[in-house]
C-alpha cells in the first residue's frame, strides 16, 4: 500500500464500530475521498482537531487498488475552523459549504479550482465572520454551480444579476463594498441554491437552515 500525503479539507465524520471513524475528506490532487480513521475517537489519537469539520490538513493516508475506503494514519492541521465555529450564523455557513461539497462533488475526481474556492471563502469569513458572511455563501454558491458545469441564466433582481457579474470576474476579497445583509443576492442564493438541488436531486438541509438566519 503506498502511503501518499495530500492537503485536504475534513467534510464530515462517521462513528465506526468502538473508536473508529468513517471520514469523508475533500484534498487538492486527489478529489473527493473516504476513509477509516483507527483509534480517532480515543482521547490520544494521531488526528487530534484535524477531523473538525471543514479542518485544512495535511492527511496522511494508504490507498491500496479497487479498495473504496483509504486508511487514514494521522493528519497534520493547517487551518482550523474552530473560531468560526463558535458563532451560530458562520457555523451553519460551515454545514453548508461541507454538505454542498460532499454532495455535489464526484469521487476521486480532482479540483483544484473548487479546492481553492474553499480556501478563499473560509479566509473571507475568518476575517470577516459576520460582514463576511451572506458574502461568502453567496459566492460559494455561484461558484460551486459554475465550477461543476451547470449555472444557467438566474432569473433574478437587477441588483443580483450585478453582484453576480461582479463576483464572476473577481475574487471575493476584491468584492466592492457595499452594505450586505441576508436580504442582499436572497433570490440569487435560492435560484442557485434550486438549482444545485435539482442537480443532485435531493434537498440541501442546510440550505433550510440558512433561511432562518
């Protein structure tokens, strides 16, 4: 089995017999993976934070041929969500970006575009956890349709057909300033949010979430 190292975004953890985890992780060159993490949910484990969601990692890990499950061996933590995570509203944005993420993206198919999307709208909402927040899902949105080959015209107020232009051509730290609140893109998000939905053919729990915000 050869052991191989990769950056990876932790998506979400599944409880596996006694002290194990099933782990569904996100990395740079490899795609979408799963894997078991041994011994994960004992209190001195090799993985220590690196499985809290939406954790930025260097995971160690064995991928042995035809098998669909990788053996995870320890991670190494590069960012941590856990300031975020401590604030409701930015907590369920995390969900979100993780549920749309595992949801949307296909096995095994790298994506680099996506995996630097994911670092540009968690860097805008750390710095930003509360002006940056319908910022930061709105355009984690936009870009999560376009990247996976599907945003079709969005019938949407003049003002969000402007912030959408706007958000396709530049990055989302270089966003004019301009008063955001939940109300701000709404119809945007909920098209954008339709369509994923239609795509993957189930619903975004999240998404409701996020509408009573």
């Amino acid at each position: 089995m050869p052991a191989r190292i990769s950056e990876a975004f932790t998506l979400r953890t599944y409880p596996y017999k006694e002290a194990d985890l099933i782990v569904s992780f996100f990395t740079r060159d490899q795609g979408k993976m799963r894997g078991i993490a041994r011994r994960a949910r004992r209190p001195k484990s090799n993985f220590g934070s690196g499985l809290e969601r939406l954790s930025q990692v260097n995971v160690h890990y064995y991928q042995r041929e035809g098998m669909e499950l990788v053996k995870l061996d320890s991670c190494e933590l590069i960012h941590s969500q856990f300031g975020l995570a401590s604030d409701y509203a930015a907590g369920v944005a995390l969900d979100f970006f993780s549920e749309v993420t595992e949801q949307l993206l296909p096995a095994a198919e790298p994506n680099e575009k996506y995996f630097r999307l994911m670092m540009a709208v968690l860097e805008h909402l750390r710095a930003e956890p509360e002006k940056g927040l319908w910022t930061a899902v709105t355009y984690f949105s936009l870009w999560a349709v376009r990247l996976s080959g599907f945003l079709a015209h969005q019938r949407v107020s003049a003002e969000s057909r402007e912030i959408a232009e706007e958000m396709l051509r530049k990055g989302v730290g270089q966003l004019a300033v301009r008063p955001w609140t939940r109300e701000t893109a709404l119809d945007l998000r909920r098209s954008l949010i339709r369509s994923m939905e239609d795509h993957m053919e189930r619903k975004l729990y999240t998404a409701s979430v996020l509408e009573t915000l």
